[in-house]
C-alpha cells in the first residue's frame, strides 16, 4: 500500500514510517519541509502529485503551554493543517488516520473514557485537536481516529527524557501524583496503526501501553528502572503549579478505555512497565533492572 505519513521526523511518525517499511509498504515520508500542512493550496497539489492510498496524520502543534499564547499558530496546524489534508485525502480517494489526544476530554470523569464519551476540552490544545477530529469527520467517510496519551520514544521530547536528564543534575524532584493515564510507547504504537490501516474497520478509537500510573509513579518507575537515585516527592497539581506555573491545564483523569480495540479485532499494546524497559535498554545502551 502507498501510505502518506505526516509528521515522519517527529517521536511517532518516525516510528510509523519504520513500522509500515518494515512491512513492505510503499512509505512517504511528509514533514514541515516537504510541504506546509497549513496552506491549503500546497496541500492539494501535494496529495494530487503523490496520490497515496493511505494517509496517516501524525504531524501536530504539541507544545500544550506554548499553545495558549500561540493559538493561531496551533491551530493553523491542528485545525486548518488537518482540514486540508482530510479534504485532499478524500478527493483522491485515500483513507484517512489522525493522531488525537486525552486533552479533548476535561479529565474530570471518575473511570476511563470511552471512545463515545462527551469531548470537553479545556485547553487550547485540546480545543484544536478536538476540532481537528471534526474536521475529518467532516471531510471523510473512511476515517480513524486514534487517541493517545503520555507519549514517549526514540525522538522528539517526552517525560521519560525530561527525568533522565534531571537525574544527572539533581538527586531530589517534585513530581504531580493526581493525574492520572496510561503511557504510549510509539513503536508500540506504530504496530497498532499499520495493523489498522490496511483494515476498514473505521471509527474512533483509543489506544494507549496497558495500565495506569500516576506522573509520580511513572517518574519512580523510570528511575527505578535505569538504576537512578533520585528522591521523588509526591505532590499535588496545586502545590506543582505553585512552585512550577504552567499555562495550560493538564486533565487530572487521562485512563483511556481501549475495549473497541479488542472488540474490532485489534491486538492492545503491551504494559507500559515492560514498554518503558524496553525504552530504556535503547537509549541507554544497557539492560535495565
């Protein structure tokens, strides 16, 4: 299959495009210089040219506090950026799969969110991205929409990277122990997504590392894992946001229900425990204990 992948430099797309090559796709790599997802004309010339049988979304406006002060830029990527590709998509008959996020909910539900739960989000990234997935409804019959949660990998920021690197320069942290999710490996992730789009089993989906942690326990898990000794102290939002101010509100509740995976047939990633081991012999080099 000819799959068009956007955002093929970042922590996911990199991976998918690894992933769907492994497999024997034809695998076009799209990054912001390739084309500029928000210009609606290059998008179009662009999908006319290359004609893939597949597209999968991946490039995003990810920097969660950046976006409240740079809304028109974030959404010129997550909103209008995925309109024009969702459109151009259709035109040339390709299927369509966008990578969402846990911030369309506003994290207040007691228990995982379901696929068909009411979107509230409360934060610009989470309001773009909740508008990129009308988008696509909108322009498309033939759609998925996978949300994600606390993503890490090989490239790009993530948190596992955030703590190995203050774990060279610091032997105490603060770190939030009421939100709660599940982490998403990106490798991990790749293989469900090249499972799913040569598939037509369309819709909405969620799909996170089996799980549940808290941004403590996460953090505790890593530095347990790589052999750190650091002291982790548990606090609140409130006390983290006191010492450390953020922009953007973070939802307390993340857990993603990922049933619709199993019921269509999906096999669900595996435990965020074993993905972060495996993570962590990658990048370090060495085994884990």
């Amino acid at each position: 299959m000819k799959i068009l992948v956007t955002g093929a430099k970042g922590q996911l797309g990199s991976d998918v495009c690894l992933e769907l090559e492994r497999r024997g796709h034809e695998v076009i790599g799209a990054d912001r210089d390739t084309f500029d997802i928000a210009d609606e004309a290059a998008v179009h010339a662009y999908m006319e040219r290359v004609r893939p049988q597949a597209v999968i979304h991946c490039a995003a406006y990810t920097a969660v506090d950046g976006a409240e002060s740079e809304e028109e830029l974030c959404r010129s990527v997550n909103v209008l950026g995925t309109k024009y590709l969702a459109e151009a998509a259709a035109k040339v008959g390709a299927k369509f799969l966008y990578i969402s996020t846990d911030y369309v909910f506003d994290g207040e539900k007691r228990g995982a969110y379901s696929p068909d739960d009411e979107i509230s989000p409360r934060s610009v990234y989470g309001r773009t991205k909740a508008e990129g997935e009308a988008q696509v409804m909108a322009a498309l019959d033939r759609f998925f929409i996978v949300r994600i949660s606390w993503a890490f990998g090989r490239n790009g920021k993530n948190f596992v990277k955030t703590m190995l690197r203050l774990a060279e320069i610091k032997k105490e942290l603060n770190v939030v122990c009421d939100q709660i999710g599940s982490p998403t490996y990106t490798p991990d992730l790749a293989v469900l997504l090249a499972d799913m789009i040569v598939t037509e089993k369309y819709g909405v989906y969620h799909a996170t590392n089996e799980g549940t942690c808290s941004w403590y326990e996460f953090a505790c898990e890593i530095f347990r894992l790589a052999g750190k000794e650091v002291q982790v102290h548990p606090v609140s939002t409130e006390e983290y946001l006191s010492l450390v101010p953020q922009q953007a509100r973070r939802p307390k509740n993340s857990v993603l229900d990922k049933e619709k995976l199993t019921e269509n047939g999906f096999h669900r990633l595996p435990d965020w425990q074993d993905a972060l081991k495996r993570y962590l012999g990658e990048v370090t080099g060495e085994g884990c204990k």
